[in-house]
C-alpha cells in the first residue's frame, strides 16, 4: 500500500515502559503504520532508550524532560503528530499531553487524537484546554462512547469518531524459555490471572483497603472451589501494581496458592502468558482485553468508563465495583465459570466488530497522511540508528 514516501509521524503518549497496556498500544500504532505506509517513526516518551529498545523505532524524543525549546524542532519536522492512543484526557495530566498537540497547531502540523480515552475531566480550565485543542485537530478518534461524551461534555463540537483501542490488534509474541520455571509454575497446572489497580489521578474513586479484602476473599473462593493457583498479572510492573498485588495476597487465608509474575515481558509476552490462564479477574483495563484476545472468560471489578465501554462492547454485564461484595463478585465468578463455552463465544463474536473498528483507526490515519501528501525521499542505510543515537546525546550535540 505504500505511495513510495516516507513519512514522519510523531506519537505521544504514556509511553516509556511503565505500562504493558500502553506499550500494546504503541506497539500496534507502529505495526498498523508500518504494514500500511513507509514511515520514519518518533516516539515522545518518558523513557527513551526504553522505547528505542522496545519498539525499534527510528526516533525518541524525552519529552517530560526536554523544554519547549528543544522539543520544537522535533514537531516541526513531521509530517503528523498523533496522540494517543490510552486514557490520557484527564484531570491532572491532560495540560502535560497538550503541550505538543499545541506546538503542533502553532507549527501547521497536522495532530490525529488517536483512539483515546478520556475522563475523569471535571475541571473547566481543563475543559477548555481540551476544547480548545481538539477543535483544531485534523481527525479525533475516541476508543469507546463513554469518552465521546466526556468530550462532548466537554464542549468539544467536531466530529468524534467511536473506533477502539489498538492494543486489540496486539500481536503474541514467544515467550522466554523456560519462563514458567522461572516463575515457579508448573506446566500442567491449573491458573487464574487477576489484577489490580492503585488509585491515582486517573482512578480517583477507589479505595484500596475495599478492593484488596475483595480480591482476597475472591482468590481464596477460587482456589478452594477450583483446585487453582492464583497468578497476579502487574501490568504496571514499575509502579505499584506489584505492591498492590503482594498487599491482596498478605489477606489471603491461602497465600501458598498465589503468587506474582516477577520477569520482566514485553506487552506480546504478556498476551502469550494469559492463553495459560483458565480464568480471569481484574480490574485493569488491558488485562481484561488480553484475556478476551486469548478468548479467557473473565469478571472484571469496573473502576472507571473505560472498562465499564469495553464490557458494554463484549456484553458482559457487571454492576460499579463500589456496589459489588464480598459474596456478588463470588456469585458472578460462579456464573461466568459455569458459562464458560457460552462466554467464549460471546467474547469472539464480540472481538470481531471490536477488531474492524481498531483497524479503522489506521486506515484514517494513512488516509490522512495520503491526503496531505508531503513526505520525504526514503533514507539510506544506517540513517534511522544515526537519529535514534543522536537524540541520546547530551543537548549540546544534539542534532535537529
């Protein structure tokens, strides 16, 4: 499908390795681009040599760290600027993502809101910054209806369109030998994936003490009633997510049955990892689509809209985790797992529309970039690894 151009896009984002769900997104942002365009790629990240050594990018610019001044130049050169995709309009961080849609604007580079979520966003100034922002944008793209009408609320007036999240295209990809050893897991041995979530400025509603008794008592009707060992999954590995899942695991009546992935995967390691998973229970947002990409039944603990859109999309019902029990998350593990057959197909039907409307965002963004036109001469050999190295320099040397 390429028009023989090479094209630079920028992508923004929670980027930098703190996160599997996000890297599963950026991985499959860059996968649909590439299969689709020839690009040169630049990531603005948090981590940059993470991301070099993630992705393989072409570019990755530090941009928590770097000034307006030194991330400028960046912008200007591209031919588009996407943001997204993930739940990044919210109160708290949204100022933070805007700064380079805003540099965009001022610099005539196209922007693409690609596939975000959005919310809780409550506080008019940030209202109006994400007004302000996304009136100027080329194409905006939303990953479930909950977020169109939070910016819609927030008086954003232009076109919204509903996709979904990329990380539904996520390629598995092999894991390390002798990974479950490692672990401490058996081959054949039965498993349940749970897991957590801490509160932030994203999650400002729950209340970890609540959460932790619930998910302990939940584990412990597990193991008992299913002969399992319980794995908790720490999708944000570098945070708190392994804390929060040691904490739920010292209320255990059966710690000995549980335990925490400890290696390091990337996000494609991960989705291989679940596929060994019989059941789910999570609260995680991208646990929950891993699980359904390995068609894994699950009950999720909805904290937020994003995961309560991904359940209306897959039709599973499920009440506000702040209205759920001890004894209601038991009952509703109870009727999953005995309509297990039923689930797995509901889930696969449902992942086919949810998949076609991930790959729409793609064919949006290429369609874009087709009709701005633009683009340079392909690069030579060595090039890319020049830029990618260049930006690691110290900003005296480096070359923009």
């Amino acid at each position: 499908m390429s028009d023989g151009r090479t094209y630079r896009v920028g992508i923004s984002g929670s980027y930098g390795g703190l996160n599997l769900g996000d890297e599963a997104i950026l991985q499959s942002i860059i996968a649909g681009l590439r299969s689709s365009l020839s690009v040169e790629i630049t990531v603005f990240s948090k981590d940059p040599a993470d991301t070099l050594g993630r992705h393989r990018v072409e570019r990755a610019v530090p941009v928590r760290t770097f000034s307006r001044d030194e991330v400028l130049p960046e912008i200007k050169r591209l031919d588009l600027f996407i943001l997204g995709g993930g739940g990044i309009l919210f109160d708290g961080e949204v100022q933070d993502y805007l700064r380079e849609v805003n540099m965009a604007h001022e610099k005539g580079v196209p922007v693409m809101l690609y596939a975000v979520g959005a919310g809780p966003l409550r506080d008019p100034r940030n209202q109006r910054l994400v007004r302000e922002a996304l009136e100027k944008a080329a194409i905006v793209t939303v990953r479930e209806r909950s977020a169109r009408k939070v910016l819609e609320d927030a008086g954003v007036s232009r076109e919204i369109i509903v996709t979904a999240d990329p990380a539904l295209l996520l390629a598995p990809e092999p894991l390390p030998e002798e990974a479950f050893k490692c672990e401490g897991l058996e081959e054949g041995q039965a498993l349940v994936g749970m897991s957590v979530r801490e509160p932030g400025l994203a999650a400002p509603d729950i209340n970890q003490d609540s959460y932790h008794a619930l998910l302990a008592n939940a584990a412990d009707y597990i193991v008992d009633r299913y002969d399992v060992q319980v794995v908790f999954v720490p999708m944000e590995r570098k945070v708190l997510d392994m804390q929060h899942a040691h904490a739920v695991i010292s209320q255990m009546l059966r710690p000995q049955k549980a335990s925490v992935l400890s290696a390091n995967y990337t996000a494609g390691q991960m989705l291989t990892f679940m596929k060994r998973f019989r059941f789910a229970v999570g609260m995680r947002l991208h646990f929950l689509i891993f699980a359904a990409l390995q068609n894994i039944p699950f009950v999720a603990l909805p904290y937020a809209s994003k995961v309560f859109g991904f359940l209306e999309d897959l039709k599973i019902d499920m009440p506000p985790m702040k209205l759920v029990n001890s004894g209601r998350l038991i009952a509703y593990i109870d009727r999953a797992w005995d309509s297990y057959s039923a689930l797995q197909a509901q889930i696969g039907v449902a992942l086919l529309d949810l998949k076609k409307r991930a790959l729409e965002t793609n064919m949006l963004a290429v369609q874009l970039l087709s009709r701005l036109g633009g683009g340079r001469q392909r690069p030579a050999a060595g090039a890319s690894r020049r830029r990618s190295a260049a930006l690691q320099a110290p900003p005296s040397r480096r070359a923009h």
